[in-house]
C-alpha cells in the first residue's frame, strides 16, 4: 500500500539557518503530494503542493520538489524564522483509488532559536 | 481561509458520559473526515465520509461512531467515554473528484477523559 516516510525530528535550528525535511513516499502511479504545517494548538494548514513529477510547490518561502525518479518530495527553506517552529507533516493523495484518502507521514518537529 | 469548526476546544469529562464532538464546515464539501493525533504528533484516519449519508471507518479502529445527515456537519460520538480516548481529534474536509484538492482541517478538540 501507500507509505509517506519522512525524517524523524526533533530538529532544532538557530534563526536564519538553512532547512531542509526529507520525504520519500511509495505508491503506483503519480500521486498528488502535499506538505501540510501544525502550529502549536491549532490544526494542519496546507503550506504547499504539488501534483506532477518535476513540479515545484511553493509558500512563505518554503520549495518543494516532486522527484519521480527519487521518490521523493524534500521540504526546504533558505533562511527559517522563529515563527516557524511548527510540526510539519509530509502527505500523498493516490491517483485512483482509495478516495483520495491522505496517507501522511509520522510529521517532524522544527524548534527554531533565537 | 478554510472555515470549518470544531466544537468544544477542550473537553475534560469523567469516565463513562457520552460525548459528541462538533465539526461543521461552510464549503460545501462533498468529503470530510475525522482523526485522531496522538501525543507523538502521528495522525490516525477513523471516520470518513464521502457525502449525506455515507460513512466508512477508516484506518486505526476507533469505538467513536459518526453521522452525516447534513453536507455541513459531521459529529463523532462516543458513547461511553473512557481512559483511553483521551487525544486530540481533528476534522477535516476537501472537495470530491480529484486526487489534488487538499483537505482543510479545523483547529481540533482536546478531550480529556478522567
């Protein structure tokens, strides 16, 4: 079946260092892949997505790309802020099938400092 | 942004009342769900529903039951509220037919059982 494994946190950055959250995924075919954001308290957001190989997502300065040939779909950003701290889920929505159901992965958490 | 709501944010009950947990969304959403998010961040599927009247269980298995009777609105029900339903539960909907349309999720309830 369908798998989302991406890195396992915590991880911690000092403000404006470099990240980057690996994701790989296995499923058939060419499915939809998303990245989705947790602030403290409240519920997921969608921060971005992409829907074909070679595509780019981008939001608030984060990139993603969707690797067909890596399987994978690497969360990155130049420069992270404070206001980032946040657990950040990786997910794909299959093609066909299943409804369209999300299968996330475990979600990593980010602890940025000053 | 999205708009659906969860209703109550927090919730802390004794063992044995029934409990019904609000979501509503004002999209018009043909899909909703329900999860569970344990304490290590990981997100479970229990319900789903792909419109009025229709209702699957989903992954993890769950004693909470659920209804559709109205597009807007999806409750999760527990009928005898124990130790171990204590989690945050968090609802969620997105549009029918394509495999990108992302799922828009409330801010969640904390339920506490005694």
């Amino acid at each position: 079946g369908d798998s989302v494994t991406q890195m396992e946190g915590p991880v911690t950055l000092s403000e404006e260092a470099f990240l980057t959250i690996n994701c790989t995924y296995t499923a058939t075919g060419y499915p939809s892949l998303f990245w989705y954001v947790q602030y403290p308290g409240e519920g997921l957001q969608l921060l971005l997505k992409a829907t074909k190989a070679d595509d780019k997502g981008s939001n608030k300065g984060f990139e993603a790309t969707y690797r067909k040939e890596t399987t994978s779909f690497h969360l990155e950003k130049g420069s992270v802020q404070v206001s980032d701290s946040a657990v950040y889920f990786c997910a794909l929505s299959p093609l066909r099938g299943s409804n369209y159901k999300l299968t996330f992965g475990k979600g990593t958490l980010l602890t940025v400092n000053p | 942004e999205a708009d659906i709501y969860q209703t109550p944010r927090y919730l802390v009950i004794g063992t044995g009342k029934k409990i019904t947990l609000e979501c509503s969304q004002t999209m018009g959403h043909d899909k909703m769900y329900w999860y569970q998010q344990d304490p290590g961040m990981e997100l479970h599927l229990i319900h789903y529903s792909y419109g009025v009247n229709s209702t699957e269980k989903g992954d993890l298995s769950s004693e909470s039951t659920v209804s559709r009777i109205r597009t807007e609105h999806f409750p999760l029900t527990l009928e005898s509220a124990r130790p171990s339903h204590t989690s945050q539960y968090l609802c969620a909907s997105s549009e029918g037919g394509y495999s990108n349309q992302p799922q828009h999720f409330g801010d969640g309830t904390r339920l506490s059982i005694l």
